[in-house]
C-alpha cells in the first residue's frame, strides 16, 4: 500500500493548475484515501462530450473545444459505472480504476455507436521534485510507430522512456519546449509548442485520430477542483 499512500499524497501536494470546471466535482463516491483513484476523460470529437454519473443528479460535460477533464476522485477497484454521450448518441460506461492509480477514458468517434471507448491507466510513482514530467498517451492506432521529436530535431523525446501506454520521461524544467509528432518515419503537422514545463508537474501529450488525421492536444494533469 505504500505506492498508494504515497500517490495519492504526491498528487494532492503538487502545485496542479485548477482544472477547466468551475465548482467541485463529486460525480462518484469514494473511500478513505489509500482506496481512491482518479480518473479522466479526453473528447475526441468535435462535438460537446457528456458524462451522466449512475444514480447522480450532477454531470460532467466536456464544451466544443475542451477535450481534457481534470481527474476525478473514484472508488479504487469498484465498478465506475454510467453513460457517456455526444451528438444524441449514448453508451454506456463500465470500468474499473486500481486503487492508486490514474486512468485516462478516451471517448473516440464511432461510425455505428457513435462513442468507442478506450482506457489507459497508469500507476502513479513519486516524480522527481526538481524535474517536470511528461507523459505520451497514444490513442490513435493509425499512427504507426509514433514518435514525439523535438522540432526541428531528429531526437525521440521518449526514447529513453519506459515501453507502454503511457511513456511517461522525466524532464528539466524550462522556459518553452516545441515537439513534432512523427508517424511512420513522417512529420504530421506542424510543431506544437508546449509552453513552460515546471518542475514538480505533471504534464501530458495525448495522441488522438481525428477526420484530418493523427493529432497531438497537450494537458496538464490536475485535479478535478
């Protein structure tokens, strides 16, 4: 349990940017704190994302134009149940959350249902408080070999990161950092520029298809507040 008793502190403790909502967000009971979890939710339509809580009178809805949630306090290892819907269509929603841990539910478009889930969960570690760090999650499966470089540089930003979904690298903290996202070998898009990366941060580049094509949105990881 120390993983979790120790993730749970670091998060609460790190000096988060306040998420996109206003007010708190309770959507989901919780336990004592070595049993929660957290949770977030990326829209990769174009359209408003709606997640309506089971047995909840409150929402969460994700605007045109605000595809991240800040994570969500949850019940660790208990059914997460509710329904997720955009453009008059719903399915349902179902996981689990391992106490400790942080997942992400990417709502991606669908021709039939109209929403395909897919959800990434990491174990959250104690970072490096002198450094900043960066995670890839990548949710576009035609994206073959996807790389992060540095623009203007043929340097894989996660190279020397751990192999999964997510990568997660420790970083220097600086001033402004400019990436590419790389598919098959090819530059897709232009380069993103991902503003300061602070030290004792968390951050995230989300890999995400769309009708244009791969696409890379930056967050940082926050509570819900």
């Amino acid at each position: 349990m120390k993983r979790i008793f120790n993730g749970v502190g670091a998060l609460a403790g790190l000096a988060l940017s306040a998420s996109a909502f206003s007010g708190p967000i309770a959507l989901y009971p919780t336990g004592p704190s070595q049993d929660s979890a957290y949770l977030r939710f990326v829209n990769a339509g174009d359209t408003a994302l709606e997640l309506t809580p089971e047995g909840a009178t409150s929402s969460l809805k994700l605007e045109k134009g605000q595809a991240v949630s800040g994570f969500i306090p949850v019940s660790g290892g208990r059914p997460i149940k509710g329904t997720l819907s955009r453009d008059g269509k719903s399915v349902p929603l179902d996981v689990k959350v391992t106490a400790g841990d942080f997942a992400t539910v990417f709502a991606l478009t669908d021709a039939k249902q109209g929403i395909r889930q897919m959800l990434v969960s990491e174990a959250f570690d104690i970072p490096n408080q002198l450094k900043a760090s960066l995670a890839l999650f990548d949710a576009d499966s035609g994206c073959v070999n996807a790389r992060v470089n540095l623009a203007g540089r043929d340097v894989d930003l996660f190279q020397k990161a751990p192999p999964g979904n997510p990568r997660r690298q420790e970083l220097n903290p600086r001033a402004s950092l400019a990436v590419q996202l790389v598919c098959a070998g090819k530059p897709v898009g232009a380069a993103i520029e991902l503003g300061a990366l602070e030290a004792n941060k968390r951050y995230s580049l989300l890999l995400l298809p769309s009708s244009t094509g791969p696409r890379l949105i930056t967050a940082t990881d926050s509570l819900s507040n």
